[in-house]
C-alpha cells in the first residue's frame, strides 16, 4: 500500500479550516485536548490508539492528568499528510464522545 503524499501548504491552509482545535506548531498538526480527570484522558487514549493501529499512523503524544498533547505529522513524508488529517478528524469525534 502506498503512502500519502505531504500537502501542498494551500491544500494544508483549507483542510485545517475543517479542524478547529488544531494548529501549526513545528510542521506538526498540534492540538491539546482537556478532559475531566485522568481515567476520562486515558480513555481517550485508548479509543484513538486503536484507530491509529487501524490506520498503521501513530501519533507523537504525551498525557499528564487530565491533558492530552497530540503532535502528527507522517515521518515518512516528511510532513503533513492526508494520514494525520484523518487521524485528527478521528481524535475530534473521540474527544467529544462521538
């Protein structure tokens, strides 16, 4: 299976406008999501490191209590590709109990 190709920055520029929540940072997609406390944030974590193996993407993350801080970008391509939109639309649905 091939992979995606890393966007084009106008590609990237109207695909984000679908993602509030989510920015630039460092050429990553970067979001931190809040939860209630920690067993409702590892949930979360759970939820999406099963949809991340699903799709063989795996995001750069780190939880502490109640936070979740989520860094995507696809290594191989050296950036942004269709692979993190689809995982963080996956996050967004996840967070919210959808």
């Amino acid at each position: 299976m091939s992979r995606p190709q890393k966007l084009t920055p106008d590609d990237l520029t109207t695909r984000m406008a679908a993602l509030p929540g989510w920015t630039l940072l460092d050429g990553k997609l970067h979001r931190e999501f809040e939860f209630r406390d920690f067993v409702e944030a590892f949930g979360f974590m759970t939820r999406a490191a099963l949809v991340a193996e699903s799709m063989d993407h795996h995001p750069d993350w780190s939880n502490v209590w109640n936070r979740v801080v989520v860094d995507l970008s696809t290594h191989d391509a050296g950036g942004i590709t269709e692979l993190d939109l689809r995982l963080a639309e996956s996050m967004d649905r996840l967070s919210s109990g959808g």
